[in-house]
C-alpha cells in the first residue's frame, strides 16, 4: 500500500553537527553465501533517504559490525556514500582496541563519511580515565564529528556523566548516543553540556520519546529501517513541541519496538527486513535467524502497521 506519511517532518536542522533527527542504524544485507549484498545495500540506503530520514548510521551494531572484516567496513561505507545524495553518513568505526578505532576511522573519513559512531570499549572494560584517552585518541587523529556511544548492556561498563561532560569539550566529540536506559544520567548529560556545541539522540527506541522530552536532538534508531516514515515523523512532531501527535505515533510503534528486541538485534530487524521485501532473512554467525514463534508474532504486528494509516494525519498535512 502506498504511505500516506508526509516526508517534511519539521525537524531543525542542526548542521555542521550531523547528529539530529532520524539516523536509521542500518541492517548490513547479505547473500545466501553471507557476502554483502552491496545492491541490496544500495537500494535500503536510497530508500530510506526517501524516506524523509536526517542521516545513515552503516556498520554498527545493527549492521553487524563485529562480523565483518575491516575491508569490508570500509566497502559498505563506500556503498553507502555513493548511494545517497544529500544525507550525511555517519558510519561504526569503534573498537575495543584504540588503534583499531583509530585505523577503522580514518578509512571511514577516506571513504567519505561525515561522521563517526564510537561503541566505547568493549570485554576489556577499561576505567573512565582510559575511555576518556581512548576517545581523545580518536578525535585527536580525525577532523569529523564524533558521536560516542554508550550502552552498557553491550560493553559490561558504563561512560558515566562527568566522562562524558569532559569530553564533550572537544571540538570533534559532538554528541552521544545514549543507550543506557538511565534517563536520570542521560539528563544530566543533556543538562551539563547545554553550553557546548554537543546533541544527545537516543539509542534505545523505546526511549526515544521520553528523551526527546527532556533535550534529546534525535535517536540513532533500528525501527527507522523498518518504519522511516513513521518514527520520521514522531520525532519531528516531538522537535516541533506537538507531544499529542508524537505520543500518538510512539504508540503506534510500539509493538514493533517491543518485537524488534524479543531477540539480540539484529536478528529481528532483518526478519523484519525480510518480511517487508527489503532484504534476505540472512545475519552472520553466530547469530542465528529469529525463531519460528518470534517470527510469527513480528509478522503479524508489521499486517497491523501496513493495515492502518498513521496517526493524525490531518493534522499533519495541514
């Protein structure tokens, strides 16, 4: 069916800093043989630029970063890049090793990204201070805006407020994406760099609301690749102070947030991908294709959004 969402969401824009608004985390689609399907690739990228999204976030977690070689990396930054036309690409270069960051970040600002996600270190969690060297190390070698990234569920270590505060002093350290699930830290941080050039956007779907609520500028988000449109326009009906039509939308989204994580992501986004036609139902091992149940339930839930137009949408084409 054809999408009746609006494309002009009213977000501000934000720029130089590319972090605001939508940044889909994009799914990395393979082939029967788990090569990169770089057409499919291609395609996801455009479409989603049509979409009406504010950026492109390749090879991070939901791209399957941890599986892919350095070469490859860098090939699906360069896909990316040449795909779109006028939206930034902010591609996963973090590593638990500083010099692997290092190489895997000045490869991707060759390849022409805009920006860089940096996961902070995991399995060997360092101390704050070595985060803090770790990160300068980073912006210190590379002239592109940086967005650190914390999710602790993924690492085992937390980057906590002053870590955070301290380094958003740099000029190349411009954001965070917060996946943390403490509302209570990730105000703080939006509060103690009010007066910095520094955006907080969410990484955590289900949070993305009430983050925008409190100062957020955006959310790196996995729903995005699946429902661009829709998540577009909550966040934009949120940046523009309409909180009636951004919750009305967050609702909406809600069950494909909840069925988006039933298992590690990615594996349900790119069953989800699948579903829609976008991709083959295909992740890395050891990852392992979303189970017959979860699947049964993502698909049905993906019937209920085709099924109805969003929310308000007079009010959204006034």
């Amino acid at each position: 069916m054809d999408r009746l969402i609006p494309t002009d969401h009213n977000i501000p824009d934000m720029t130089p800093n590319p972090f605001h608004g939508v940044l889909p985390a994009m799914v990395t689609p393979f082939n029967e043989d788990e090569s990169i399907d770089h057409d499919q690739l291609r395609a996801d990228a455009q479409r989603l630029e049509t979409a009406g999204v504010d950026g492109l976030v390749p090879v991070g977690s939901t791209g399957e970063s941890a599986t892919l070689s350095h070469d490859e990396h860098v090939e699906v930054v360069e896909t990316v890049v040449d795909a779109v036309e006028d939206v930034p690409v902010i591609a996963g270069t973090g590593s638990n090793n500083t010099r692997e960051a290092l190489e895997l970040s000045e490869r991707a600002a060759d390849a022409g990204a805009d920006g860089l996600l940096l996961i902070s270190p995991y399995y060997n969690k360092p101390e704050q201070q070595g985060l803090i060297e770790h990160y300068r190390a980073v912006a210190d070698a590379v002239d592109l805006p940086q967005l650190l990234y914390n999710v602790p569920s993924r690492t085992g270590r937390n980057v906590e407020a002053d870590t955070v505060v301290e380094l958003a002093s740099h000029e190349n350290i411009a954001g965070l994406k917060a996946a943390s699930g403490d509302l209570n830290q990730i105000s703080e941080v939006i509060e103690r760099t009010r007066d910095e050039e520094f955006t907080v956007v969410s990484g955590d779907d289900g949070l993305t609301l009430p983050m925008l609520s409190i100062g957020a500028s955006g959310a790196v988000s996995v729903v995005a690749n699946v429902e661009p449109e829709r998540t577009c326009a909550m966040v934009g009906a949120a940046l523009s102070g309409d909180y009636e039509r951004a919750r009305a939308l967050h609702h909406e989204l809600a069950p494909l947030t909840r069925a988006l994580f039933t298992e590690t992501n990615p594996i349900p986004v790119a069953e989800a991908m699948h579903i829609r036609g976008h991709a083959k139902p295909i992740v890395r091992s050891p990852l392992t294709r979303l189970s017959e149940e979860h699947r049964d339930e993502l698909a049905a839930v993906l019937a209920d959004l085709d099924s109805e137009p969003a929310a308000d949408l007079a009010e959204a084409d006034r």
